[in-house]
C-alpha cells in the first residue's frame, strides 16, 4: 500500500522531534544520528508498521535498532 507522502513526512519530522527530545538533541543532532545508524531508512522502509505504533514505543525500538548499527544512545 501507497502512503501518502505529506502524512509520511509529518509523521517522521515528529517522530525525529520526539527522539531528539528524549535524547536531548536538537532535530538536526537528532536526524543526522537517526539518519547515520539507519533510522530513518527503517522508518521509510517499515512506515505501514511504524505509524501505527505509539511515539513512546517506536523512539525507544529505533534507538534501539541504531543501537544494532553503532549508535550509542540507549
């Protein structure tokens, strides 16, 4: 299934502000770590799953998942 992409950006642009706001980082220090451990890519491959989920719950699974690929934030 299509998602639109208007609702797909809006819903990554909170999503990056709610992880930066949990890691305490800016939403530029927060997209460029998300972008550099592959965040953003799951995010754009996994949007049917992702949106779906609480904001809560998909910061914590992501962060986890940048984890797997070199983040060090947990």
């Amino acid at each position: 299934m299509e998602h639109n992409i208007k609702d797909k950006i809006e819903w990554t642009i909170i999503f990056v502000w709610e992880f930066g706001r949990k890691y305490g980082l800016t939403m530029k220090q927060a997209f460029n770590y998300l972008s550099r451990f592959k965040g953003i890519d799951f995010i754009d491959r996994h949007y049917g799953y992702v949106h779906t989920q609480s904001f809560a719950s998909m910061v914590d699974d992501i962060a986890e998942y940048c984890h797997r690929h070199g983040g060090t934030l947990m």
